[in-house]
C-alpha cells in the first residue's frame, strides 16, 4: 500500500539487546503484599483517572514520579490526586517533571512500574524505553497510531516476556466480569460457530481547545492531540478500539482484509484539524466471516457503544446476554472494570506470573489502523500490507516550533 504524502518511511534496524535491556524484573516477592511503586506518563485525564484507579485497586501502592508536556497538566493532576486524600500518592516537587524528555525522568525515578498515558503517538517510544529500562508496564490504548509504532510494541513486548515484566492494557472490557464470563461462553460454543459479527463507537465528540496566544504549531497540536492523526491515531483507532479488541476477542484471528468508507461531514471547521468525524468498515476475517464496524462523532443523535456476534447457534452482546439455543444472562458481581485490571496486574507481579497483553492490544489496534487506511485511501487494505507498510506518522523533530498541519485525507487522491 503506497502512503500519503507527508509519511515518512519506516526503516527497520535490527536491535542490539544490551546486557541492562536483558536484565530481570523488578524484585517484587511472588506471593507478597510488597510496595510496589509507580511512575505517571500523561498526566490529562486518563492518566489522572489510572492514577486514581491503581491507588484503588490493591493495598501497598504508591505513586511516586510523574510526567507531563505541559507544567499546568502536571499541576492539575497533582492538585486532584492531593485533594482525593489517597494515602498512596507520594509524588513531590522533586518528582514531578516535564517536557519532552519528562518520560526519562519518570523510569529514573525508581518506579517498579509505570503508566503510559500520553497521547497514542508516543506511547510505542515511552514502552521501549519503559522495558529497556525493567518496568512493569499499564499500557493505555490504542498502542500506536502506525504500523512503524505498531512493530515497535510487538518486538518490545516479547522482550518484555523474556524479562519477565508484566504488561496489562487498558481494554477493561478484558477484565470486566461479565464480559469475561459471556466470552468465555462464547468460546465454548454457546452459539455455535460465530458467523457475523458488529461494534459501534456513535457518541457526540469530545473537547476543543483554543488556540492560545502565542502558541506554536507543536505546542497547538500538543494541546488538541486528538484531531490530528500522528498524536492520536483519529477516533476510530482512539476510541472505537475497544470495540474492536471485543471483536478480536470473539473472532480469535486478525481480518484478512478491510473495505471502508469515513469522512467529514459534521465536524468541518478548523478546530476539528484534519481527521473524519465517520467511519465504516467492512472487515473480513477468515471463513469469510465479516464484522460491520461504525463510529462517528456526531452531536444530537443517537449513541451507541456497543458489540454483538451472530452464532449458527444464536447471538450474544458479548458483554452479558446469550440467545438461542443455551440462553443466559450474566447474574455475577459488576466490579469497577478500570480498577479491576489494574489489580489484575498488580496480583500478577506479585504472584511472579506477569501477564503480558502486548500482541493483543498491538493486533487489535493494527486493526483500527487498517480501516482508518481504508477509509483514508478508499482501497481494500490488507492485513500483511498494513503490517508491513512504512507508515510511520510521527514528526522527524520533536520541538516546540513550526509544524505545519497535514492535509485532511481523501479517498482516490490519498492513494
């Protein structure tokens, strides 16, 4: 698959594994109840959320570093850990960093583990470093906006299981009871063989902010990282991944294929930057076995978030329903799933089984890549073109100055 214009090539370099980039895990007691410490990178809402939540999710946590971009993000995320009272939160003036190189300080700060919560493009750099350095990881998605950055995760987080380092994601559906208990159903033939399946993402849309004065191109993009493609991956890989890691799940292989259609239609001033407010997608995995998938950020209309797969047996919502022949509905505890997974984590450490959910968030957002390329180029994307392809959007220079805004894809044109 060809790329736009303003990607650049990917060139792949076989890595020299240094003796520290091979060294163990953190020690932590399998068995134990040790403190474990951690480290923040991304301090905008969902990594002041994570933070909450992993300080809620076992005894003898505790935050002691965290990074941010921007010194006021830092402080906002500072100010309502402090006034949440949680006696897990210990970071200090001396531990709190910014900038760009924020991330570094973070993994030097001592952490055993460590939150990735930046904007989706830096999050396959941050990872390297953070195994390269021997931390357990809690992995925000999507984890990539490219396929470049997609191949950075996977060879990372087979190291990370030769390390023995724990990487768990934030696709809480995977750690939600109920979701656990109906796919496991699923799994054992409750409605036969799964012949069709469909997720939607349809909400309104989400924040803008201003361009402040004086600002740079970087800084503005910075600022407003979801409405351009190299920070955030456009909605469909930011947001309707969760939906598509619940099809993955349910599908149990990759898609042979995607045909797509997206644009912008609502969301067409320049605040919005350059990506779709729609997205259809087609996705064809083997057997002939198609997923229907839809997102759009449009306001006063219906939402929708949500999954289903069609059995020869019957269907299911995949999250607490089963219809047919062996109808059920889930009738167990509804545990807070953004807590749960941090504690599934952390018992893993502890236990010294680290789980490791690197391949399946890294495939599950390939696949969101594959139909936003799709909708982008208007052609039938492959599974082995859009892994192989030398799609790496981020910029060569990472500073605070001129970036010029790319051009809103289009189909036919974007070839």
């Amino acid at each position: 698959m060809s790329e736009r214009v303003s990607r650049r090539h990917f060139v792949k370099s076989g890595s020299a594994l240094t003796a520290a980039a091979l060294a163990g895990a953190p020690r932590v007691h399998a068995g134990g109840q040790d403190t474990i410490t951690v480290g923040v990178i991304g301090c905008g809402g969902r990594g002041t959320g994570a933070m909450e939540n992993v300080l809620d999710s076992a005894p003898n946590v505790r935050i002691i570093s965290m990074g941010d971009m921007f010194p006021d993000r830092l402080r906002g995320a500072r100010k309502q850990l402090a006034d949440s009272k949680r006696e897990g939160f210990k970071v200090t003036d001396d531990t709190a960093f910014t900038g760009f190189d924020a991330y570094k300080k973070v993994l030097d700060s001592g952490c055993q583990m460590v939150i990735l919560a930046t904007p989706p493009g830096f999050r396959p750099m941050h990872f390297k470093a953070a195994i390269e350095a021997g931390k357990h990881v809690f992995f925000e998605k999507p984890v990539a906006v490219d396929p470049a950055g997609v191949r950075t995760v996977l060879e990372y987080g087979k190291i990370a299981k030769e390390k023995k380092l724990a990487v768990v994601t934030g696709t809480q559906r995977r750690h939600e009871g109920s979701y656990v208990e109906t796919m496991r159903r699923i799994k054992d033939g409750a409605i036969g063989e799964v012949v069709a399946g469909r997720c939607y993402w349809n909400s309104a849309g989400v924040w803008v902010r201003p361009r402040g004065e004086n600002q740079s191109d970087m800084e503005y993009q910075l600022r407003n990282w979801y409405y351009f493609p190299w920070l955030c991956g456009d909605h469909i890989v930011e947001q309707h991944v969760h939906n598509l890691d619940v099809m993955q799940w349910a599908m149990g292989a990759n898609p042979v294929k995607a045909t797509a259609v997206g644009g912008r239609q609502v969301r067409v001033e320049p605040q919005f930057g350059v990506i779709y407010d729609h997205f259809g997608v087609d996705y064809e995995y083997p057997n002939g076995v198609h997923v229907m998938s839809m997102c759009r950020h449009w306001n006063n209309t219906p939402s929708n978030v949500s999954e289903a797969v069609q059995g020869t047996k019957g269907r299911s919502n995949c999250a607490t329903v089963i219809d047919g022949q062996n109808a059920w509905r889930y009738q167990g505890k509804h545990k807070n799933p953004y807590v749960q997974e941090h504690t599934d984590l952390i018992e893993s450490i502890r236990k010294g089984e680290p789980l490791n959910e690197t391949e399946q968030i890294a495939h599950s957002t390939l696949v969101a890549i594959m139909g936003r390329e799709a909708a982008y180029t208007g052609k039938v994307v492959t599974w082995d073109q859009i892994l192989n392809s030398p799609m790496n959007l981020m910029p060569e220079k990472l500073e605070f100055g001129p970036l010029p805004e790319p051009k809103v894809p289009m189909p036919g044109k974007n070839a």
